[in-house]
C-alpha cells in the first residue's frame, strides 16, 4: 500500500478516466498523500488527465499546468485558480511535470 510509503523521489501520476470529480472525491486520502510527498521534495509527473489529481492538492495553484486539450473546459471550471497552458504539450513548475495527452 502507498499509505506505508514515507519519502519518494518521484511520483507519477497516470491518466485518469474522465469521471474527475468522483475520482478526486473518492480519493482524498491519496491527494493528500501526494501533497505530502511533494512538501518532502518528491517531483511529480502527471500524464495527460493526471492533472487533475494533482490540481486537487492545491500544488497548482497560482501556477501552469497542461493536460490533454480535450478536458480543458472541465478542468479550468473545477480549478480556475491554475494557469492551464492548453498550447503546451509539457509544463514545468518547481519540480511539478504535466503533459499535455497520454
């Protein structure tokens, strides 16, 4: 289980299946834990629609995030506080990496 996971160095965060809000809502303990690993210096990667779980830590905000063109709408409606670059394949913010498709 993750949950017996203290530090890692890298966590990737895969695409998600298109039900965001009931995969955030389902998952708090593992956002949680995701902020957690970044706060001790883990990089996360998210891979397209991954984004979104990661924007639910509240890691992103005030920053630029990608995610696959095709759930912009979606995402900038649940999180208007992230800077969604839908021009840019891939987004580098202090060791936070989000794409753009899988």
């Amino acid at each position: 289980s993750i949950s017996t996971i203290t530090k890692t160095d890298l966590l990737i965060i895969p695409s998600l299946n298109h039900d965001y809000e009931n995969t955030i809502r389902e998952n708090g303990l593992l956002i949680d834990w995701i902020a957690k690993q970044y706060k001790n210096g883990a990089a996360i990667a998210s891979i397209c629609t991954g984004a979104f779980l990661l924007a639910a830590t509240g890691l992103l905000d005030g920053k630029s995030c990608s995610t696959h063109w095709s759930a912009a709408h979606a995402f900038t409606k649940m999180f208007p506080q992230v800077r969604l670059q839908t021009d840019t394949f891939i987004t580098d913010e202090y060791g936070m990496y989000t794409n753009g498709g899988a």
